[in-house]
C-alpha cells in the first residue's frame, strides 16, 4: 500500500507561480514512476507530467515550458513547479504512484488561476 498527500494548491493570478507537492509513504520499492494529472470542471482528468524512480520525465504539450516535475527519492516526495500560470490550468491536481500491477492516487488539491 502506498499513501499520497498532495499539497500547495491555492489561488493565483494569471501569468503567477505554484508549487505542489506529493509526499508517499509505504512501501515504496524499486523502479516506479509518480504522475501529476489535473481534472478541470466538467472534463476528464488528464496527465499533466510524469518523472521515473531514475529521473525520466514526461510532459503534456500544454505545460512544456512552463511546469517542471521533480522528486527527491530520499524524502519519497515529488513536486510540481508551476509557472506563467494560465486560467486553462485551473483544476483539481492529482497525483499517482505506478508500479508494475499497483497504482495509488492521492485525494487532490485545488489549483485555480484568476483572469
């Protein structure tokens, strides 16, 4: 079993910054790899960015550039910096463990990015 809790959501302004943080707890073994996705009103969730056990990482199109993921495996924790903030990027931000025949999600922090 493995825990998450999000943090760091809240409001900001256009063109602004957030950083958001995932700490694990449990059994956290071996290769894995940690996601962030986002789920705005009315609409799917969908992945945001991805980084491995070994530091690959993944983006979606729509925040390359602006949005870096990174984790610090001592700590079991990942992070999300957000910058130049677009109201498109309000939602509810997720984040999910992955590991060969198990998956974990966390209960979510709100992000909402004023006009």
């Amino acid at each position: 079993q493995v825990q998450l809790v999000e943090s760091g959501g809240g409001l900001v302004q256009a063109g602004g910054s957030l950083r958001l943080s995932c700490a694990a707890s449990g059994s956290i073994f071996g290769f894995n790899t940690m996601a962030w996705y986002r789920q705005a009103p009315g609409k799917q969730r969908e992945p945001v960015a991805s980084i491995s056990s070994v530091g690959t990482t993944t983006y979606a199109d729509s925040v390359k550039g602006r949005f870096t993921i990174s984790r610090d495996n001592a700590k079991n924790t990942m992070y999300l910096q957000m910058n130049s903030l677009k109201p498109e990027d309000t939602g509810v931000y997720y984040c999910k463990y992955l590991k060969t025949g198990f998956s974990s999600w966390g209960q979510g922090t709100q992000v909402t990015v004023s006009s």
